[in-house]
C-alpha cells in the first residue's frame, strides 16, 4: 500500500473515521485496475441487443478484448455474438480508416441483415479523426437502417463514460417506433443484461402481476422495441450506473418517469414488484404482486435454512462492476447469517459508497477502483471465506485458498429474483464448505 499512496482517498473504513471517498475519476497510472476503459464500458451496455450489428472500428484487439464479454442469452437472433472489426492497420493510421469503414459496413449489413448496426469509436479513431458521423449517416441513408455511431474513444475517460455514450447511442433510436398499442400498465427494463436468462425470469413476474414489458434494455434486447420504449409508463432501472443517464434522457423528452430497483436477494426483489405496483396505484396490480411473493418465498425460504446454518458467521468481501448491486449483496449475505467485512465497485458514486457506509458493520473497508494488490492485502486482512467478484478477481481468490463466487457479467448461474437467491446459496455454500481449502 505504501506504493500507492496516491489510492488511500478511494479506500474508506467504516465507523474509524467520517466518511470520505473519491471516485469516479481516471484510473492511477501503474496499479492495473479493475476497471475498464469507455470503450468497453459502451461495448457491455449495447452488446446484448441481439438482432444489432455491433463493429469495432478500431485495431483488432479492441474487438477480441470485448467479443462475447456478457454471458447474455437471446431467445432468438444471436448476431450480437459475433465479432466484427475494421482491423485498422499502420496504413490506415497514416491515410484514415473511413473507406475501410464504409466497405465493412456495407458489406456486413448486405451479409446478415441486422436491425441496425453500432458502430464503435476506439483510441485510435479519436486521435487520427475520422468522421464516423458522416460514414453512418451515408450508409443509413444508402441501406435504409439505422447506423448509428459510439462516441466511445477510450482515452476520453473512464468505464461509465462509456455508459454515457451507450445511452446516448440508444437514445437516438428511441422515439421512432410505433406506440399507440401500449398498455397504461407497461414498464422497461433497463440494467438488465439477461445473463443466465435472468430477464426472462423478471419478465414473467411482472406479466403475472399484469404489467406489460416494452423493451429489455438491453439483455435478450431487440431494435424494435427500443424505438417504441418511450411508450412505456415508467422505466425500472436495475443497473443505475449503465442505463440511468437514458432513464434521464427519456423522462426529459418523453416524461417517462424512473425508478431505482433490485433483483437481487429476497428483500429487493420483492421490493422491486411492490415499486412497480405502488406506481401504478393499482389494488388489483399490488395484490398479485404479494400474491406472488408470498408464492415464492413458501418455497425458497425452507430451502435456505440448509445453507443458513452452515455459512453462519462466514466472512464475505464483494468488489463488483457497479455498486449498486453491492446492496442486494450486502443483504442477501446477512440473510445467510453471513458477515461482510469489504465491499467495493469499478464505478459507483460517492451517494452509493456512503449508503454503503450506512449499511455495513463497524470496520468494513469500502473501496473505489481496487487493483490486485489491494484486493490481496484486503483478503488477507479480514480472512475472508467467499470472495464475491467477476472473472478478473477470480485468480486472486484462488491464489489466496479463497472461496469464489462469479457475480459479473461473464456468470453463468442465474442469480437474479427469488431461485436466483436459492442458486445464490448454494454455490457459497460449496464454495465456501469445499474440502479443498484445506490443501491451501
């Protein structure tokens, strides 16, 4: 820690001192954070609209780094899983990669017939300048479907940048589909990637509450539905630090109205369906939404006392993409009996970590940005049980004899709604309980 002094106002210890956090500025040169650049950060909101066409107009690297980055299913087209990219060589550094642009566009909109077609911005686009405005503009107007670019150069900040230009992508869809068959009782999903088919999942509680689903955005997402989202009632948002700055754009053009949910662990998600119902001031609605949690937890809630009397005073550290979803973890780890003695994220705000202070124990260390170094001295401060994290923390639980779970977007368990919750259990609890910690 002594080598990165530059870090200690991004590292908070709750109950020693009053609370103070830095975040959401430019990664520390040299400490190989977690955090990814705006590139990505778009890459991962728009990738799982799957009947799009999403080029990398960039070296090819950029495009290997991100191909299939989310574990997100689609219940029909599957073009969002292939990758494509511009391959910008030294020739096209020196002379632009505009024509380069053009023919690969051209000739993959003729190939697969998609929807409508992303086109991302990488480093390289931003410093030799070509016009990616000009090129989609020529080739929507010659192909007739929307092109639309990402302002998306890496440089030009950090992960949730890349939110920002996601958004600002979709939003130029929005707004042109057909609306005028909607129910008043309509909501869109936004946040939610649909890894593992969690969508699906949430989808089918909101129909059986009578709530019709316009849009996904953007897991199991299609190009149709996002340009009539804006004739939905009200726009739920999961994932706050990805999809919120939409929810901001369609309230402020369209007056559709947001609210912050989760649907992770047993208390969120069901308050989730009660936000929704009271939204729709609706005695029918919130009568089939307790209705269904009631359902549902007479069959989860048994089954967890298993794992509840086997993880009882564990030690649990989360780091996740965005901090939001930190408080689900945070109770759904308490619902277990469990303790958490560090949480952090690549791209929360400081009105997050410090309801995140709020909530967690005396002595819990919250943190902005970590690298590997960091987390490694964490763990082995707090001997910690189960390190909650996605693919890239993995190797430091292992190397330190610590249990894992995946809860980032290359997971393939779902663990969203109420048998999340129960999938959720049990693979902490064979995590954790597995015999093989003790040849660590």
């Amino acid at each position: 820690m002594e080598l990165l002094k530059e870090r200690q106002d991004q590292i908070h210890r709750t109950g020693e001192e009053p609370f103070a956090l830095v975040c959401n500025k430019d990664s520390l040169a040299g400490a190989v954070s977690q955090r990814a650049c705006v590139f990505c950060g778009s890459r991962v909101v728009l990738y799982p609209i799957a009947d799009a066409l999403h080029l990398v107009h960039g070296p090819i690297g950029c495009a290997v780094y991100t191909w299939d980055i989310r574990g997100a299913l689609s219940s029909g087209p599957e073009l969002h899983r292939l990758s494509f990219s511009t391959d910008l060589q030294e020739l096209d550094v020196i002379f632009g990669g505009e024509k380069k642009l053009t023919a690969a566009l051209l000739e993959l909109i003729e190939r697969h017939k998609p929807k409508a077609a992303f086109v991302y911005a990488t480093c390289i686009v931003g410093i030799i300048g070509d016009d990616m405005e000009a090129v989609c503009r020529a080739v929507e107007k010659e192909t007739g479907i929307p092109v639309i670019p990402v302002q998306s150069e890496g440089f030009k900040g950090n992960k949730r940048a890349g939110y920002t230009a996601a958004c600002n992508a979709m939003g130029r869809l929005i707004g042109t589909g057909y609306t005028a068959d909607i129910s008043p009782y309509s909501i869109n999903i936004l946040g939610d990637f649909n890894l593992a088919g969690e969508i699906w999942m949430i989808r089918e509680y909101f129909q059986r509450m009578g709530v019709e689903v316009v849009a996904n955005v953007t897991g199991d997402g299609r190009v149709a539905d996002i340009k009539r989202a804006h004739g939905a009632a009200l726009n739920v948002v999961q994932c706050s630090g990805s999809t919120m700055d939409l929810a901001n754009l369609m309230e402020k053009e369209y007056g559709v109205p947001s609210i912050r949910v989760s649907y992770f662990g047993v208390e969120d998600m069901a308050q989730a369906l009660y936000d929704v119902a009271a939204h729709f001031d609706d005695p029918a609605i919130m009568d089939k939404a307790k209705e269904l949690v009631a359902e549902e937890l007479q069959i989860l809630l048994p089954k967890l006392e298993f794992y509840k009397k086997g993880l009882a005073g564990k030690k649990a550290a989360i780091y996740v993409g965005g901090s939001f979803k930190a408080f689900s973890l945070v109770k759904a780890f308490r619902l277990l009996d469990m303790e958490v003695v560090m949480v952090g994220s690549q791209t929360g705000t400081e009105e997050e970590y410090r309801e995140l202070a709020e909530i967690t124990d005396p002595g819990t260390i919250i943190v902005d940005d970590t690298n590997p170094l960091e987390l490694t001295s964490f763990l082995e401060e707090k001997e910690v049980d189960i390190f909650v994290g996605g693919v890239k923390e993995r190797p430091i639980a292992y190397k330190l004899g610590v249990g894992f779970c995946d809860h980032n977007h290359e997971r393939k368990e779902a663990l969203a709604g109420f048998s999340g919750m129960l999938n959720f259990a049990e693979e902490v609890y064979r995590s954790v309980m597995s015999p093989v910690w003790r040849f660590t």
